[in-house]
C-alpha cells in the first residue's frame, strides 16, 4: 500500500533569482543565478547532482522544447534531466519529479528548477499557449480574457454566498494590499512599493471586480532546489533539516465545464489537491497546523477562494477572514509572505520553487524583515489553466521528524 513521501526526501539547498524585467540577463543568466546560491546553500559540488528535472511553460521562447539549455547552463556533467511542463504548476511539477527521484531510491541527489523568460516578447501580458494548449486553445482562448474568466469567480462566490458587491471588492483589495505590503519588503521581489486600500480601491477595473491592483504582473525568473535523503543530508552536515511532508497533483477532467452541478466559486481540483496533502502529511487540522501559504493568487479573487479550498476558512467566510486580516503577516495564517505571485511576480516555470523556497527560509529563520515566529509547516499552492479546466499542484514542508 503506497506509504507517501512524508520525511523520505529533505531540501539542503535552495535559489531564486531576483525576479522582475530582466533585460540583463537571458533565461540562462536566470538560471546560474538561482544555481549558484542552491549549490552554495546546499554544500556540495555540481557533479554530486545525479538527475535534474527542469521546469519551462512556454518552451518556444528562449530555452526550446528540450532539456539541453538547462544542462548547457550549469555544464551539468552528462546526467538524466526531463524537461516538465504543467502550466503554472510547472515549476512545482519538477519540484514533485526530483523528489520522486529520491524518494523511489534511483538517485541519491537532484536538482529541480524552473526557468521563465518573458519580457523579451515584447507582449505585455503572457504570450499564446500555442497547440500544445489542446482543448483550452479551441474551447476558451477565443471568447475570453484571463481576468475576464477568473472574474466571474467573484460573481459566483457572491451569489452562491449573498455576499455584497461592495463587501466583495474590499476583501479582494485587501487580499492586493497585503501583499504589496510584504512584496514592500522582500529585495528579490518585482513590485516593491506598498500601496494604500484607497489606491487599490480607486485603480482602473480590468474585468469587474478585479482592478489594476487585482491582478498580477508577468515576470522573468528563475529558481531552483536541491533534495536528497535525510540520511545523506545529516552526513554533509546539516543540521536543521527541512524536509518534504507532501507533494500533490490534480488534474481536472472537464467535468466542471460541462455539467450544471459546479457552480463556479471554487476549485475542484484545490479542494481535492489539499484533502490529499493534508492525509499524506499527517496533518489533521489544517487551520490550526498550517503555519504560513503560499498560494497562487494570479488574481486577488483567486487567492480568496482557495483560502476556503484548503479548508483554513470556512466556505462563505473567506472574505471575511481576509478582512479581519487572517491572512495578513500578523494574522493567524500568513500568506504570500514574500509578495506571491502579485508582487515577487509569476515566470511561469519558476513560480512553484519560488514559493517552496519562501517557505524554506521561513523555516530556517533566514527571511529578514518578513520573518514569521517559529512556523512548523508551510504549504504552497499552484493553479494552472482556467476555473474549469486546471491543474492544481501542492506541496507542504517542514522539519524533519516533526
């Protein structure tokens, strides 16, 4: 009977780059930068890394459909790596592939990283999936907008709920306000400026009730862990280790789309992804348990719902817990501590890492000015494609053996 991943696999190294418009640098620059402070971090030479899983959304830009930028990158020596992709669960798709690596016992230490470059598009928002989008491309892409789509969660969470328009707009704005506060302090971060509720309330609408504020930027970033067995970890030295407690996928299977019984204020596949972690983990009360999210607040209204869709809100009370600042980095249940996707800024392929590795120095105290009080475990969320059609990945850490 499968027995899960909880303590098999710790992290003893971590990276990320700074993230932003990078005009500096190309999407192997991205790359070294993240690598250089994991191997550093991690304490052990490149040819100790034994397989590589690499993480890119949109291939044809930059790094090609191929695994070889990244191995020509780092002048890895000649080892397996697969090139994954998930849409935005990608980076935590290579996340979830060198963990099982070392959890199956076919390698002793890997590398997972993700890498995305796309400001060099000259588009101001994310490029077209092209084929590889299948169903998406034909069934969605030419009769909405993101923001357009991801809106009408805010008009189903009020109806199905009877939450006001007005009540709807200020929890959403909050959720932006708080993380343009934590982004104000994170260096690595694209956005680094707080912005007041009156800003946010009074910004230009993109697709009601989401604003200018609601909704966030494209990136260019790269960022990357190093994961091996507890055993070999504590015999390089380390001493606190971090280590995974779960890593999970879910995957819808249309059924959202095309049936009346959905109603369109949650996502399936998070609800199922989290019930999931949660058993594989051992976590019983995930509001009292969890510790800090990291969650994939591509729109503020995203963000909100999957409060409730990881069952640390109640259904219906999401916007209020956001409101009486449950999820500011004061409240109970901190989350996008670093800014998340609306403030560090979402490279597709390196979103999942960059939030595992939020987490990570959270855990070993190395946050700086956003550091929370003793956190036990960090969970961090990702959701790729649209409300109902997607892919929702999630991975929990924390100490080893606690």
């Amino acid at each position: 009977m499968a027995s899960g991943i909880r303590d098999k696999v710790a992290i003893i190294g971590m990276g990320c780059s700074r993230f932003g418009e990078r005009w500096d640098v190309g999407a192997e620059g991205l790359i070294v930068e993240a690598f250089q402070e994991a191997i550093a971090d991690a304490g052990i030479e490149k040819n100790d890394i034994q397989a590589a899983w690499y993480g890119v959304c949109v291939e044809e830009i930059n790094v090609g459909k191929s695994a070889t930028s990244l191995g020509v990158a780092l002048r890895l020596p000649n080892i397996p790596i697969t090139r994954v992709e998930n849409f935005c669960a990608t980076g935590t798709e290579a996340f979830r592939g060198a963990v099982y690596g070392v959890a199956s016992g076919a390698y002793d230490i890997c590398l997972a990283q993700g890498v995305e470059k796309l400001k060099d598009t000259g588009y101001g928002g994310l490029p077209s999936w092209g084929s590889s989008a299948g169903t998406l491309n034909w069934q969605v892409f030419p009769n909405a907008t993101a923001p357009g789509l991801f809106a009408q969660l805010a008009s189903a969470y009020g109806a199905k709920f009877k939450v006001s328009n007005d009540d709807i707009k200020r929890a959403i704005a909050h959720v932006s306000w708080k993380s343009h506060q934590n982004g104000a302090l994170n260096p690595k971060a694209h956005l680094r400026k707080a912005v007041s509720m009156d800003q946010i309330m009074a910004s230009p609408i993109i697709a009601w009730p989401l604003g200018l504020f609601d909704c966030c930027g494209v990136s260019d970033g790269s960022a990357c862990a190093i994961v091996t067995t507890p055993e070999i970890a504590q015999k390089l030295g380390k001493k606190d280790l971090i280590s995974v407690k779960a890593v999970q996928l879910s995957v819808s299977n249309g059924y959202e789309g095309g049936f009346n019984e959905w109603d369109g204020e949650h996502f399936v596949t998070a609800s199922k992804c989290s019930t999931a972690a949660y058993k594989e983990a051992g976590i019983k009360n995930p509001k009292e348990e969890i510790s800090m999210i990291e969650v994939h607040d591509c729109f503020s209204i995203t963000e909100l719902v999957t409060y409730e869709d990881l069952h640390i809100s109640e259904p219906g009370n999401a916007w209020k817990d956001a409101l009486n600042g449950m999820y500011d980095r004061d409240g109970k249940t901190p989350s996008q501590i670093d800014g998340g996707l609306k403030c560090f800024g979402h490279p597709i392929g390196a979103s999942g890492l960059r939030m595992i590795y939020e987490m990570y120095l959270q855990l070993l105290g190395r946050a700086g000015d956003r550091q929370l009080k003793d956190p036990r475990y960090g969970l961090t969320h990702n959701l790729g494609g649209f409300p109902h059609q997607n892919v929702c990945a999630i991975s929990i850490i924390g100490k080893y053996g606690k």
